[in-house]
C-alpha cells in the first residue's frame, strides 16, 4: 500500500507516466512525418494535375493546328463555318474549356461562346506568332485560366494560332479532390500509428517490468552503489560464457581493470579454478589462490539440466584472516613449546640458552653484569636467573661486599664447588 501511494505521489510530481509519454511521443512523431509526407503528396499531386492537364492540352492545340482543313479554312470568306464545329467537337471530347483559334491579327475563328467569334483576342499571343510554345495562366473572357497557345504554319510562316485551356477553378477542384483523399489517407496513418505506439508502449513496458523511469534511475543508482561499495568480487557470466558484469572489488582482487573484464570470455581473464566454481557451482565457499591473494569463491553454476545459462561467481578476500590464522597458529606452536619447555610466560626458550651459555662464562655474575654481557635489561637477565636458581639449574649466593643492601650473584651448579667471590 505505501509503495502504491509513494508511486501515486511520484507519478503526480513527474505529471504523466512513461505509458502516456511513450505515446504522446510516438503519436507526435507519427503524425509529423504523416504531416510531411501528406504535405509532400499534396504538391507532388498539385503538379501532376497542371502537367497532366497541360499535355493534353498541348497535344489538342497541336492536332488542331496540324489538321490541313484549318490551315485551308484561314483562307475562306468565313473561316469560323469550318473552324468552329470542329473546335467544340474536339473541345467537348477533350473536356476542356475552350478552343480558340485564331489568325495572326487575333481574329477569333472559334469560342466557346458564339458571340465572341470574329472578336479580337483578349490575351497576348505574341509568343505562338512568334513561332513558340506557351504554356501558363492568363486571364481572359472565361476567367483566370491554364492555357496552352500554339503556333499555326503554313509552311514556315505563322498564319495564326491555336489557344486551349482549362478554368484554373476546375483544375483546382479536381485536386482538391484528389488532396481528400490524401487527407483521408493521412488520418488513416494517423490513427494506426496511435494504436501502433500504444502497442509498442505496452510492448516496452513488459519489457521494463512496468517500472517508471524514476524507478529505473533508482534502481541503476542503488546497483552502482550496491556494486561499486561491495568489499565483495562479483562477476556475472551469460550463457554464452561472456563477462556481462564486473564490479571494482572483482578487477581488484584480480589484479586487473573491471572495463578489461566486462565483455571478455570468462575463459580468457579466469584462473581454472574460478573456472571450475562459476561452472559446477560452490555454496559453501572454496579457498583459491590468485596471485597474493587467499579467496573464497562462490558460484551458482553455469549449468542446469545440461543447458547453459547465466551464472555468479562472488569473490571474497581472505588474506588477511589467512594471515592472522597463521599468527595465531604460529603464537599457539610457541605457546606449546615453551608450556613442554616448561617457561613462564615471557621467557623464551633461545634467550634462556643464551643466559646458561654467559652464566658459564661469567660464573657469580651479578643480574645486572650478566644483562650488560648479553645486552640486556638487569631487570630481564634477573628473571632469567631466578628460572635458572628456581628450577635447581643455578644457585644464589649473596654478596656482603655491596655497599648497602646485600647483592644477588649466580652461578650453574656445575660451578657450585668453585669459590665465592670475595
């Protein structure tokens, strides 16, 4: 329940969850390029319609001009008896606008409208008497229009012209409702590519186990932690037998970089003994050796029911308690020795040696005589002495020729017949 309401909290903080932004992003992204696309179909549409209706109309104003019984009617009394009938014919057939054609003063022969034959063009037709091709707009009785004017020869001289065109209103309906059906088309697009991304949406978030990108930061954040401030070695291996993860600890204890071990062949960078614990598994923990490093290494194995699959091996480093083992081992053996040695706690066996060796030497020594011949503290030559005279191996004797207090001398008892010092 409190982690519903801490998710609640934080959804409220960040304002929407991945799902609504994953698809918010994707519908943008889909409808932008949906846009583009539809914007970039809308123009190349456009053109298409003005080109397709310009060949045609360059293919009527050529036939009509080439055709011999206009060329012959330029020259009759009444060139529009034959003209006309001719041009509508064609014009109707064609589904244009009009046919006009005319002689080389601009003298109608034909129109859609009677009344305009045997008027003067309204439009300039110095290009097609000047023996070219125009194609354009231009505004004439009809209204703004695409045109296309021909010259027409007889022989090599241009005797009129030949004009057909369309209202630029009906070529711009006609791709109007051509852009419908893009625009059509389009919303189409659009509303698959929302049901797509809430798909890929849903597809994502399975993948992500539903977490929400504050939670994904979270857990990478406690994994670098968890990884990067573990004492431990942690290595994983996929089931291939490739490195997919190092942490600092593991590069450490390996003697090597943790960049130089993620992405290599477990193989290549581990000592066979790690080998052998990633691949059958070790609960318990085994002691390997690496370099001057003592550790125990666990695994999970590398292999179940016979299949490869991911494996852990932990690494944990042991060479200081190995050392403070031995320590311990080594003071227990010394302890042992000196209790079947029989000395106190504080006398080592070597020292006493040495305090028998210069007490032969140096018989009715003093403590403090003898601790300056062996380059010792009195205080410590005379416990060795009192082990010796405690344990029968040396006797006492007091020294009456000290000022004060009477001294302490030694000797073995293989000089106890020798005379005492005066």
């Amino acid at each position: 329940m409190a982690s519903k309401m801490m998710r609640a909290s934080q959804m409220t903080h960040s304002g929407m969850t991945l799902r609504v932004q994953l698809i918010l992003l994707q519908a943008l992204i889909v409808s932008v390029v949906t846009l583009i696309a539809g914007v970039t179909a809308g123009v190349i549409q456009a053109h298409t319609v003005r080109d397709a209706y310009e060949d045609r109309m360059l293919a009527v104003a050529q036939s009509i001009a080439s055709m011999p019984v206009v060329r012959e009617a330029f020259d009759d009394a009444d060139p529009s008896a034959t003209v006309q009938p001719l041009a509508e014919t064609i014009r109707r057939a064609s589904e244009l606008t009009y046919v006009v054609v005319a002689d080389a003063d601009g003298i109608r022969f034909s129109h859609p409208n009677p009344e305009r034959i045997g008027q003067k063009v309204s439009t300039d037709a110095s290009v097609p008497l000047s023996g070219e091709i125009y194609m354009g707009t231009q505004t004439g009785t009809l209204g703004p229009s695409w045109r296309v004017k021909v010259p027409v020869f007889d022989g090599s001289e241009v005797i009129g012209t030949v004009s057909v065109g369309i209202l630029e209103s009906q070529g711009t309906g006609e791709f109007v409702g051509n852009l419908t059906w893009i625009i059509g088309a389009m919303l189409v697009a659009v509303v698959l590519g929302i049901f797509g991304s809430a798909w890929v949406t849903a597809v994502i978030r399975r993948r992500i186990h539903l977490l929400e990108p504050h939670e994904i930061t979270a857990l990478v954040r406690n994994q670098e932690t968890t990884l990067h401030g573990l004492s431990e070695g942690v290595i994983t291996v996929d089931a291939s037998g490739t490195i997919t993860l190092a942490n600092d600890a593991a590069a450490r204890l390996l003697g090597t970089d943790a960049g130089d071990l993620t992405g290599a062949r477990a193989a290549d960078v581990l000592d066979d003994e790690l080998l052998v614990v990633l691949r059958d598994g070790e609960d318990a923990g085994r002691p390997v050796i690496v370099g001057s490093h003592v550790l125990v290494a666990r695994g999970t194995g590398a292999r179940v029911d016979g299949e490869s699959v991911d494996a852990t091996l932990l690494l944990r480093d042991h060479t200081e308690l190995h050392d403070v083992v031995r320590r311990v081992e080594a003071a227990d053996a010394i302890i042992a020795f000196r209790r079947r040695a029989g000395l106190p706690k504080g006398l080592s066996a070597e020292t006493l040696n040495r305090v028998c060796v210069a007490l032969s030497e140096n018989p009715d020594a003093s403590a403090a005589e003898l601790g300056e011949v062996l380059g010792m503290s009195r205080v410590s030559a005379r416990r060795y002495l009192e082990h010796l005279a405690s344990t029968g191996r040396a006797v006492r004797t007091l020294d009456y020729s000290t000022k004060g207090r009477p001294g302490t001398r030694y000797r073995t008892i293989e000089t106890v017949s020798q005379p005492v010092r005066d």
